[in-house]
C-alpha cells in the first residue's frame, strides 16, 4: 500500500513566502488569516488525510460502490470517515460564512484539495461537487433557494452533483434532451436521463442537490436554449428537512478502470420536481460558474494524485538495492536511489510538481482576487487572467499527472505493476482527470480560441511574466534562468502570432495546434512559477540551506532538463494540418 | 467490445515492396518463401486472431487466471482456443523442420506476433514463452535435451517459461540465490525461489518446461557465477513421455493492472531435478539467446496493441457525432472524425504504428540474416544492427504503445474510462511491456554503453541510413523529408559524440541522457523507415492512389509533426546530470 505525508513545509514555503502580492493584500476579510493559523489548519488537515482518508483508496479499489435495487452503497468505512469529514467541517473552509462556511481563501482551500486529491481522489469525489454546487447556488439563485439548500451543503449533510452529459452528447450540449415543463407552482418537471454522474447516488448524506441542464420546450436550439435547474433526490419541507422522494432514480453506476469508489451514475428524472437556477435559456454560464472552478480543481487532482506517486518512489528507490551506480564507492550493491537514470525520473516529478503547486497557488490568489476585490476593475483582470489559466491548470496537471504515475511505475519495476503496491491505482485514478469536466483538447480549444484569440487575455499573462524577469535584471544568480525564461516566452509569442495569422484563412491550422500551444503555455508558466521560487530562494538560502538550496537546485533541472519540450511542441504545431485534414482513415 | 481486423494490406505491402534485400536474397531456404504463400498464411492467421482469440482478450480480463490448492486454472475458453492454436500449427510457425517446425522467416513470423498481441496478450504469452525457450534450447542444448523437449515444444503440447527473478533481484541478475546441486547422475537438483514467472504454471498444456538460472555453490560471485537449467514441471520418462512431478510448485499468482488472462506466478523450486544448459557459469549468456529475441516481441506486442487501439478509435470517430467542425458544410453536427485535433490524435497513431511496423518487418530481415545467411562475416554485421536495435525496438515501441492506448482513450472520452468499450483493457495491458525482459530504461543503458559506447555499433546504422539518403539524391520528391532526415542524423551523430566525450569523465552525464539517447534513435529509425516506404509509394502511386497517396501524406505527417521531438530530447539530455546527482531527496 502507498503512504502519505501532507507536504506541508513545502505548502507553508508558498503562504509565506509567495503570497505577497498587492491586490490579494488589499482583500479587508484575508488580512487575519495568517500563517500561523494555515499552519495549524494544514497540521490538523494533514492528519486527517494521512490517517483517516488515505487508507480509503486502497479500499475503494478493492470493493467498490455497489449498485443493487436502484440503491448504491459506498465502500466500506467512507461512511464512517464522511461523517468526522463533515463534523471536522471540512466541507465549508471556503464557503461564506452566512450560511455557516468558514471564509477561507482560494490559497489555503486549494492546499486542502490538493492533500485531499493525494489520499483518496474517490473519497473525495464525494464532497467536491458539493462545492461546486454551493458556487453555483450562491452566484445564481435566490435568496430562499440559498437559505434553504446551502447551510445543508456547507455543513456536508445534503451533497451536490452537476448533471450535463446524456449518451448523445458530452462535450456538444447543444444536443441536450432532456426537457423541463413549467409547472403552475414556477416550479419544474423534468424529464431525460444523464450519465457520468460522479456521486450521481451514495450513501454518505441525507439528500443529493443535482445541478441539471435541460430545455424548456420553445426554447432555442443548441447551446442557447440550455437551462440550469436544482434537483434535489428528495424534495425539501417547508421546515427546510428531508421530505418525500423526487422523481430521481439510479439505472446503473459504470464499471470503470479506476475511481472504482466513486459511483458514477446513470441518473434517470422521471417528472422529478426541479427549480430554475438563474434565468432561462441562460444555464450554460450559469453552470460554467460551477465548471470553472472544477476545472481548477481537477487539475488539482492531478498534482495530488503525483505528489503521492512522487513520494512513494523515492521511498521505494531508497529502499530498493539492485546494481551499482557509476559512484559506488563500496562495490556492495546500491539503493536504486543511486542511479543517475532513476533520478532523473525523480526530478521529472519532483520539478514538475512543485513548480505546478506554485503555480496553483498564485493562480489561487488570483481567484481570490477576481472574487474578493473591491476595485471592479482589478476584479475583472484577475478573472482574466483565471480565465486563460483554468484549461491550463486542468488539462497540463492532469497530464502531468500521468506521465508523473507512470514513472512512478517504471520506479518500482514489476512490483509497480501488481496490485499490492497501489502505485498502479494511481495511474488508473488519475486517467479520469484528462477526460472529465471537458477533456483536455476542449480545454486546448477553448484555450486558443476564446481566451487567447477572441479575447486577447494571453499579452496581459506575457507581460506580468516579462515584469517578472525585468524586475530582476540586475540579478547575477538569477541570469542563466530568465534568460531561458526569456527565450521561451519568444516562443510564445511568435506561437501566438502564428495563431492569430492562421486564424484568418487556415482554422484547420489552429485546431490541431491548440493541444500544442496549452502544452507550451503550461510549460512556461511552471518557469514563471520556478523563477520566483528561485527568486525567494536565493534570498533566504541562509535560513535553511537544505530547504532552499535544494529549491534552486530543482528549478535548474527544471529549466535546463523540462523547458526543452516547449520547441518541440512549437515546431510540430507550426508545421500545419495540411496532412492530417487530407488523411482518409480508409 | 473493441474489434480487430488484421491488417494483412499493410503487411504484404511490407512483404511485397520493402523486402529487396540483398542479403536476405541470398538465404537459400527462403527463396521459396513467396509472396502467394504469405498471403495465405496472413489470411488464416487473421482469421484465427479476428474470430477465435481476440474474444478471450475480454474474458480474461472479467474472469482472471485463479489460483487454488496449489493449481492455476486458464481463463473460460483459453484451452478451446490453444487447442485449434497449436492443432492450426501456429507454435511451429518459424522452428526448425528438424524438430517439426515450419521454417518461416521472421519477417512472416514477426507479422504473427503483432497479430496475436492484437488479439489478446494474455493469450499469446502462453505460448511465447515457448519460442524463446525453443530458442535457447536450440542453440545451448545437447542433442539428447533437443531430442526430448523441442519438438512437444514446438507442437505447443508443452509450454516454457523463462525463471530470472527473484524477491531481491530483478535488473541485478548476480544476486540471484536460487541453487543448484550437481548430483551423481550429471543432473542438478535446484532450490529456491523465483517471482514474476509469466506462464509459470496453467492448465493449457501437458508439460511446462522451465529454464531458471541458477548458482552452483563455488561458482564465481556476481553475474559471472551464473548457470542456466531446464527445469521441467513433469520430469519426462524414457519414452518421451510426462512422468513424475517435480519438485516445482506454485505458491501464489499476481493480482495485476493488466494481462489478467495470463498467469504471473510465484514458483518454489524444492530440490526440483534440472538439467544444465550450455556451460556452467555461462548461463546469463544462454539467457540472452532468449531475452533478446523476445525484446524484440515485446516491442511487437506495444506495436500488436497500438493497432488495436487506432482500429477502434478510428471507428468510433467515423460514428461519435459531436459539435461542428471548421469545415461544417451542412450545420448538422459532424463525426469526431472531421475534427482536426481528433485528426491529429490519429494521425500520431497511424504515422507512429506503420513505421514502425515498416522498421520491425526491416529489424525481422536483419534476424533472419543473422541467423541463417552462409557468410560468416555478413551474419556478424546483421547480428550487430540486431543488437543495436533491440533496446530500441523493445523500449521505443512498449512507450508507444502507451502513448497511442492513452490518445485512443481520449478520444473516446468518458466512454473511454468504463470497461465496456474495452479500451481502457488496451492501456492496462500494454502497460506491462516497458517493465518486463528488462525495464525500458535498462534496455538504454544497455544501448548507449553497450552497444554504442563500447561495440561502436551506431556508426554502421548511420551508414546505412546515408547510403539510403545519399542514393536517392536525386529524387525531388523526397527532398523535402531527406532533409529532415539529414538534419535529425547530424543530431544523432552530435549526440553520440557527446557521449562519447562525457563517458570520460562524466558517466553521471551518460548514464542520465541514455533514455533520451535512445528515443533519438528510435525516432530516427522511424524516419529512416519512412523514408524507404515513401520511396516505394512515390514510385507505385498510379497502381493504388488510394494507398500510396495515403503512404506518402503520412509519411509527411510523420516529419513534420512526430520528428520535432528528437530535438527536444537532445537539448534535454545535453544539458548534463549536475541538478539530479546533486539532489537530495530529503
């Protein structure tokens, strides 16, 4: 089985070294939390994810949900880990303390995915819609909906879920079915059935809030006559408990390749009772409220999910003797450790990883920023900027995440390929991320064509990071560095104006460059991400050599070992989709 | 339920148009071996891998192998198929006729075995084995061992497996344990315990025929105090026939990601009465007589998967309609298909599988030559290229292979990630092959000190691939890709002259870029394979448009899009070992 240990030295490093940044400090209810009380939130929540949640992956793997006369049983003991989840409050660190949430900013809470991600990505499936339900209700419903629905959801007692896809269509929602009647109460009856609904039904709270898209009949077509409706599995008393079923029911939940302790389910609404969320015919930004910020997430699943395989295979490679390294001083064999070849596949993780949680935690102010700020102007530049970053995030972290578990596997050799390791479940957990919440070349696409082309956000990114390095000219250690920097974001911009040319008379180029330049983009942000690091690091390697040294020492091989992936991306991209249009797949 | 189709035009085009070779010409024994002949033999093969063993990929993978009082018991079906398997004469395909073989070139069996790991790797590992052993007996054995096990092996009634692993050693082969005993009749008694022993124990066949290394006490210390035995399950009475069981048993079976259908066993060798192989102590190098051949096929099974995978995502994009392409013409949703980036995921798959396709069916000639041409300096120089390609083939094609199983479940999103579609089995499968004979990383250590570093073999390679160059000059139309090859070979020279300097004083440096060194190379070899079928197809366009058109626009794809990456890998490598020798790991 794998072990875990919350990176909390390396989550502390970032609050208080990282998070000094002029509009988050503006941010009046933010000024208090400071680092001692993160530390002591991130200790307790640690613990409760090393010991309690983390032995849940194993388990959910090995018995999964099960699905007998349209009920579904969550694996054992997540329910009895659930309830001290809930009683430990944990469901409502970031959520607005009127309905009884405790106020946290985006930079701690995404701390607390992340570890959350690292011990059971299954347990957690759970509650993470929860989440986004409650963004969505408090952005876009009114005030009884709110009082009735969020307490519940903060507290962890009722769960939500969000309710998009159908057989016919998943990443296409204009060709959504499922119809919704006005009825003469204002509410709704809806009618249609869903799939890969992620805790679509469970055991683990008193009733299930579905965010459901449907249609109003007369409605437009496709994607603007969609509209968000709240479900809930039982309908709600006027005393605001648990009353009669609704016309929800489970058909079936999927056997899948990995999550195997997080149902997911084929849900059918049978005139279930549903109320309007938002406007009609407007549901599809209302939902994106919630996706957005899943999607954040999502690739915080996939940081979290490396970040275990990391520390497991340096465990195993201390551990595991087997031949000499070109150093062996003793002629007895060495620790596999040793080997140049195996740290190297060590390094791979270990700078992609902390460069990727830097990252997440400056993309975290930044969402702090876009909800929180007074300025309204400040306020939309922030959400500028998340929202060029979020298909980054989502899709570049997962990926990274696979590619992180699977050196993790070659580490542990044939033991990595039997179940008993759990390093394997980790790669099959982790291969939902790049599918889910808008596979990652819809996040290429949405990426290139409405965030860089159609609006014009990436020169805003280029400039903070060309501040960045200009800022820092007269830093002699930290030369080799931005001048790589430097050379990549070239890159970037001559990739961004070879878009925006394409873009005119050649679609089909652009279409089949997008994967490309989201790789590209992530890869640069993780340099921006390092070269700050590198920045603090420098600065206080004498307060903590070990600590801080070994910081610089990983943004080197970072930049001299991984940035070299950005011109192969570059150069396949600008070499045109004149081939692949013409392929005919005989 | 993935299908299969064999892809028997791709294979006789290969056979029919790139097997001019004059070397190859020269081997009296397949002059017979024409192209009618291996149609046929291609076209029942499929036949028998479409209809009766691609089923039992499924089954194996829903109803594993079961350990049970000491027994192994075959997935439902797998004794049904072995049956027709061996009674159809596939296990004899390309032995010897002395011992009741078929005598095939490899250059037809290789196409076998793709279509086998197509079908099912579970499956085929039951017989595989057998090959390998075959081989080794061949060419280690006395005549009185020959006599008495090849040809039940060869008729597929007896099985072999190959007994390296153990606990504690695993790449590491001199600190092996297990021992043997000579005893008074010339035979070994051998005890000890191996691990990861694929068909180590099942009901399929009458006998199982074990070669385990082995230690004879006062033997050297280390890998040079190794000796190879046969180990059979049933000791074999005078008349040929199964007698008495020996001291082998079987103490568990693997829980695994992947192959379920086939056995991964634990064996307990208990004073078990073996047989020497070869000399004493020289039994690593009998060994490799085995392991190298089947390097060689697990490449091939990467290559057998892959296929599979395009075949299914390229349907299911024909079928999957979802949003409207660039170039929508009647603003009804399109097929996948008609998405560039779906495009593009296909295009990577099919450039990368019919090079190498093209390259193994090259490799299977340079076998055969090695192994049958009457001059004995020629079948030296093929012995070489076999060697150097080896790795390449086993590491460079299990990596594709994961790379194309993880684009096709990306294509079939969230449909990907359930067990119905069988797609996800693929990825699980395929994840074995850059682990077992030898972890990919191995196989490029063994590359760039063995045989480039210390043999000097590169040189003849990059010969070859300029000679191919240079003789068609030229030719206008492949200007464009002789060109990139020119410059991707000049990488490849500055690279193993950077080797050459760093090995030195530098090992650190070598030992770090050897993975890199040896992606370099197998996308060079890819190029070089290109190269000649665009050749062919430039010239045969007006007999079949619709193939060569399609040949050559690949080829196309595959320089501009694939072969980018060879810098990246370059750059990557050549910036050193200081960041990751330096690294602590705290």
């Amino acid at each position: 089985m794998t072990t875990y240990n919350a990176p909390v030295e390396e989550m502390m490093f970032l609050f208080d070294h990282l998070k000094d940044n002029k509009n988050y400090n503006e941010i009046e209810k933010f000024k208090e939390i400071n680092s001692e009380l993160v530390k002591d939130i991130l200790i307790q929540a640690a613990k409760l994810n090393q010991e309690v949640i983390h032995p849940l992956a194993k388990i959910g793997d090995e018995k999964p949900c099960i699905y007998e006369n349209g009920i579904v049983r969550s694996p054992p003991g997540y329910k009895e880990a659930y309830k001290k989840f809930i009683n430990e409050g944990w469901t409502s660190l970031s959520c607005d303390p009127k309905y009884g949430g405790q106020g946290m900013p985006k930079t701690v809470s995404t701390f607390f995915e992340e570890m959350l991600s690292s011990a059971s990505l299954s347990f957690k499936l759970y509650s993470e819609l929860s989440i986004g339900a409650y963004n969505c209700i408090l952005q876009h419903a009114d005030e009884k909906i709110k009082t009735t629905f969020l307490p519940k959801i903060v507290e962890g007692k009722w769960s939500g879920t969000m309710c998009l896809t159908e057989s016919q269509c998943g990443t296409d929602l204009g060709l959504i079915k499922t119809k919704a009647l006005k009825q003469k109460d204002g509410s709704f009856s809806l009618s249609g059935q869903k799939i890969f609904i992620t805790s679509g039904d469970h055991d683990l709270t008193e009733n299930i809030i579905h965010l459901v898209l449907a249609k109003i009949p007369g409605s437009p077509e496709g994607t603007k006559g969609i509209s968000l409706f709240l479900v809930p599995k039982f309908n709600v008393n006027d005393d605001g408990e648990v009353g009669t079923r609704n016309g929800v029911s489970t058909l079936s939940i999927e056997t899948k390749m990995g999550i195997k302790g997080s149902p997911t389910c084929v849900l059918n609404f049978d005139n279930a009772k549903g109320f309007l969320i938002g406007k009609e015919n407007k549901g599809l930004s209302s939902m994106f409220t919630m996706m957005n910020l899943e999607r954040i997430i999502v690739g915080i699943q996939g940081l979290g999910i490396a970040e275990t395989a990391f520390q497991n295979s340096v465990a195993y490679a201390k551990e595991r003797k087997q031949g000499k390294s070109n150093n062996n001083a003793d002629n007895k064999t060495d620790a596999i450790l040793k080997h140049a070849d195996i740290r190297r596949s060590l390094m791979n993780m270990k700078s992609i990883i902390e460069g990727q949680r830097s990252l997440a935690f400056w993309l975290s102010q930044q969402v702090d920023v876009s909800l929180n700020h007074p300025n309204k102007e400040i306020k939309k530049e922030a959400e500028e900027i998340v929202s060029l970053m979020t298909p980054v995030i989502k899709s570049f972290f997962s990926d990274s995440g696979m590619e992180i578990t699977n050196e993790a596997i070659q580490v542990f050799g044939g033991y990595g390929y039997t179940k008993d390791q759990g390093i394997e479940q980790l790669y099959r957990d982790n291969r939902i991320t790049p599918i889910y919440e808008g596979t990652n070349s819809v996040q290429a696409i949405d990426l290139v064509f409405r965030k860089v082309l159609n609006n014009k956000i990436l020169n805003k990114f280029i400039k903070i990071i060309n501040n960045e390095i200009d800022n820092n000219q007269s830093n002699n250690d930290l030369k080799n560095f931005s001048n790589i920097l430097k050379k990549n974001v070239k890159t970037l911009t001559d990739f961004s104006n070879w878009l925006e040319e394409k873009n005119k008379n050649k679609k089909d180029d652009v279409s089949s460059a997008c994967n490309d330049f989201l790789k590209v983009l992530g890869y640069i942000s993780l340099g921006f991400a390092w070269f700050k690091m590198t920045k603090v690091s420098l600065k206080k390697t004498n307060e903590n050599k070990n600590f801080y040294e070994e910081k610089i020492n990983t943004a080197k091989y970072y930049f001299e070992k991984i940035s070299p992936r950005i011109e192969s991306h570059y150069n396949s991209a600008i070499s045109g989709s004149e081939s692949l249009m013409k392929a005919k797949f005989n």
